[in-house]
C-alpha cells in the first residue's frame, strides 16, 4: 500500500520556503527588469506556487506514475487499442538530438534530412496501403477520418456533386466514425450487420443512393471479422458514384496481407500509435496520416512533402487542397518512432508482425470461448469479442465486473461494452509481442475470477488505490485548477 503522503497534492505538501532548487544572486538590477514592464503586468505579491524539495517532487510524481497500469509493466488486451509491446530502440531514435533539436521554421535547407524521412514514411504508408498519396499530418485515428472526410466533401464538391451529403457507417463502427461524419458536415446512416458481424448487403444497397458521399467501413472489423463481401460491397457503393472510407485501426491484422487500395477502399487512416507501436494512451500524441487514391490527391492537406531538383520541399501552392489540419509537420516524434519500426521490420517482417498478431488472438480466442461464448465466431483475425450476457443472467455478474477483477490480478481490462451490438461486450487484442505464457495465464486467471462469488466480482477492485470512478464525471465536469479546501 502506498503511504499516504504521496497521495497528497503538491500543493498540499507545500512549505514555505522549501526550494527544489537553489539559484544564483540576481546579478542585474532589479530594478532595470521592473521598468521594462508597465506597472499593471507586475505581480504584486509573489505567486502561490508549492514549495517543495526535489526528492519530493520526484517521489510525488513517480509515485503518481506507479498507479498506472502499462505495456511496459503488465498485459493489457485491450481489444482495438492494439497495446502492443513499444520498442525502448524507437525511443532511442526518436530522441536523437538530429531529430529531437530542431526546429520547423529552420530554413528548408537545414531540413532535409528530416523532409526526406518523412516522404519515404509516406511511400511506405501508401505502399502498405496500396493507395498513391499521403498527409501525415493529422494527429490521431480520429482526426483522420474528418480530414479525409473533409478531403471527400472537397473533390465532390469541385465534381459538382453537392447532393452527395450522406456518410454510411456499419453499426460495428467506432464512435469516431459517425462523429467525424457529423464534423465534416455530412448526415450519418447506420447501415446494419448480420448476426456474424458482416455488412447487411440488402441494407446497403437499400441505402445507397445519389446522395451517398462515402461508406465508412472497418475491415477488419471490431469484431476482429475480415469482411468477406467487400469487393461486393466496394462494388456497389462505387455504382452508386460514392467512395470508400477504410478505419485503418485494425492494420495490425494484415500488414503485407492484403491492402485497402487493392480491396476497392479510396481513402483510409492509419493509427501509427497502434499498428506502428507508438506508444499510446494516457492523452499522449498520436499520428492519423491517411493515403488516398490518386484522384483525391489535389485535395489533401497542404503543404505536402515534394522532391525537386535534388531537394525536399514543402509544397504550399495547392489551390484545390483542404488547408492545414496540424501544425507543423504533424506529431513528429510518433511519425518517427513508426518509421523506425517500419524500416527496421522490413516488408517480410511487417507481414510476420500480422501473422503472429492473428495466431495469438486465435490462440486466446480458443482458451476464453472454452468458458464464455463469443458469439461471432470461432476464428478471428487480430482480435475477438466475447459476451458475458449469459453470465450475467446466471451469476448476476456483468463484463465490467470481471473486467474490474483482473486489474487485481495485474491484467489490463479488455475493452468492455465495445462494440455496441454485442451484449455485455469484453472484447480481447492480444497482439503479437506477447508470449505463450502470458496468453496462458491470462486465460487461465481468467477462467478462476469466473468461478468466484458475486460479492468479491462486485466489489473489485480490491487492491487499487481508485476503486471505480465515475468514468464520465471528469470529462462533464473538469477540474483545471487546484481549488485551496477552506
Ligand atoms: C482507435 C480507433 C479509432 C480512433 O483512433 P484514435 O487514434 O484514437 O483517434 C477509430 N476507429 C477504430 C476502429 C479504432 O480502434
């Protein structure tokens, strides 16, 4: 159990007096840096900023630090999520003071070393997904989706197609995909599944008119489904003069498999947080970079990266494009660690990274439907869904309080209630850095917190420190600043 004191705030922990630092004398009169300033912008009594020595800085915050679980201190399948294992090389190379030093206003020239890193990403991304051209810019899976969305609107807006102001997206989908519909301006639809998770061929096409813009679809799918119509479905959304959106969360299921573009997707985002092991959760950055099929080029995000005479620049005169989406060249450090993951797996190891993905879902897919059902299958790609609804009418126990218990086994939760068309949902991505044992453990303890009493399930956790917080409160309601108790 952790002492109480490290549960304090800074703030609260605060002497006056105590410094963390000790600075030198003032060398310059104070009285020539007051002058500069009008006398309004000078504070008049000294901030109440918490006083404290550095051992208690670093122990608050490592401390703090240690309640989190991580990839790095414990298995985490959280399903869609792709925690997988973040290399420490990535890290190393991302912080190479080359990179981790400059500045984007350097001049161009100072730049090259970085502009041509970053177009050979982009080839490589537009390889992987059989597309023609790249933005790196947007910052996460989310932000993705609306710039391409945005990217959509513009090219059919320039076609003179404005009644195409309708986005289709499969009930499996994603939360972000209906919102970044929304954001972008169009009206989303719910197309339906069937009940083995695949696209209701008859819903679409009853769907799909002259006002369809763009079928959203996730393929693989959040139930870990490889779509098996979707050249069919490809097919008809094209007929129908719309285009296609493939969610690229799931990459991680068929790298050097099969590719979007050779699938009939037009436009796609990757999440290099997760397929490209960035390191993610917790609020950090991320990068969504989208490829898109050639006619949506002229449209994408300036500038973009282009080689001239020998030397890379960064193209801004493109009078049909979006605008900017991301300051900058876009989260840097993320779009650097994942260029090293690329270039040092190699084409046959980005292939190997898929195979092993999906043989370790199927592995724990076949340990965990021996105890409770999934319903939509009994083979997956890189991740499965299954339901604790029967469970649940039996014991009274739901997913969330199975999910609540492993966390005191030193497992990370699976995602729970995801998606939303599977009851009591506990969906399960072990990715391909985890070892057979693991999987096994897991499964294993798994298998035992089912056999225990409802009243232990209901009150877990028992050994975190935060028991269950109301999940939404913080976002409803935030606090930004530190508030004195009276
Ligand atoms: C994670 C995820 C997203 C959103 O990506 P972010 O990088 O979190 O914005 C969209 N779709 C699916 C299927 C995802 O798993």
């Amino acid at each position: 159990m952790q002492n109480e004191f490290h549960s304090r705030l800074l703030f609260e922990l605060s002497k006056p007096g105590r410094r963390a630092a000790i600075l030198p004398a003032c060398d310059v009169p104070e009285k020539s840096v007051t002058s500069l300033l009008p006398a309004e912008a000078l504070a008049e009594e000294p901030l109440p900023l918490p006083e404290l020595a550095e051992s208690d800085v670093v122990r608050h915050f490592t401390n703090l630090s240690h309640r989190n679980m991580s990839v790095d201190t414990h298995f985490y399948p959280l399903g869609s999520c792709t925690m997988k294992y973040n290399p420490k090389r990535n890290e190393r190379l991302a912080s190479l003071d080359g990179f981790a030093q400059i500045h984007p206003y350097q001049p161009e020239n100072t730049l090259q070393g970085m502009l041509s890193l970053l177009a050979e990403l982009g080839d490589a991304l537009a390889e992987i997904a059989g597309l023609h051209a790249v933005s790196l810019q947007p910052a996460a899976g989310a932000q993705g989706e609306i710039t391409a969305l945005m990217v959509a609107a513009a090219y059919f807006k320039h076609q003179g197609q404005t009644n195409r102001t309708k986005v289709l997206i499969p009930d499996s989908a994603h939360g972000t995909n209906p919102a970044s519909a929304t954001m972008a301006g169009f009206k989303a639809i719910t197309v339906k599944s069937n009940k083995d998770g695949s696209v209701q061929l008859e819903d679409l096409e009853s769907k799909l008119d002259d006002q369809t813009a763009v079928f959203m679809i996730t393929n693989p799918s959040t139930l870990g489904l490889f779509e098996k119509q979707i050249g069919k479905i490809c097919d008809r959304v094209h007929e129908a003069g719309g285009l296609i959106y493939l969610d690229g969360a799931n990459m991680n299921a068929i790298l050097g498999v099969t590719r979007p573009g050779d699938f009939g997707a037009d436009m796609m985002h990757y999440n290099l947080h997760k397929t490209f092991s960035g390191p993610h959760g917790g609020g950090g950055p991320g990068a969504g970079p989208i490829a898109v099929r050639d006619m949506l080029a002229p449209y994408l995000p300036s500038p973009i990266i282009v080689k001239k005479e020998g030397k890379f620049h960064l193209e801004e005169d493109r009078p049909l494009s979006i605008g900017r989406v991301r300051n900058f060249f876009g989260s840097i450090g993320v779009l650097l660690r994942a260029y090293c993951y690329i270039r040092t797996h190699g084409p046959e190891g980005l292939r190997r990274v898929s195979d092993h993905a999906v043989l370790n879902a199927n592995y724990l897919l076949a340990k965990i439907s021996e105890v409770m059902p999934v319903p939509q299958g009994n083979r997956c790609m890189h991740e499965f869904v299954a339901s604790a609804s029967r469970y649940k009418s039996k014991t009274g126990v739901s997913a969330m309080d199975l999910a609540k218990r492993l966390l005191d086994y030193g497992f990370h939760a699976p995602t729970v209630y995801f998606p939303l068309i599977v009851p009591e949902a506990m969906m399960m991505e072990p990715t391909e850095t985890e070892s057979k044992e693991t999987l096994d453990r897991f499964a294993e303890v798994f298998t035992e917190i089912m056999q225990e009493t409802p009243e232990e399930l209901h009150d877990a956790p028992l050994s975190t420190k935060i028991r269950r917080p109301n999940e939404v409160k913080a976002a409803r309601e935030p606090i930004l600043q530190w508030q004195r108790k009276e």
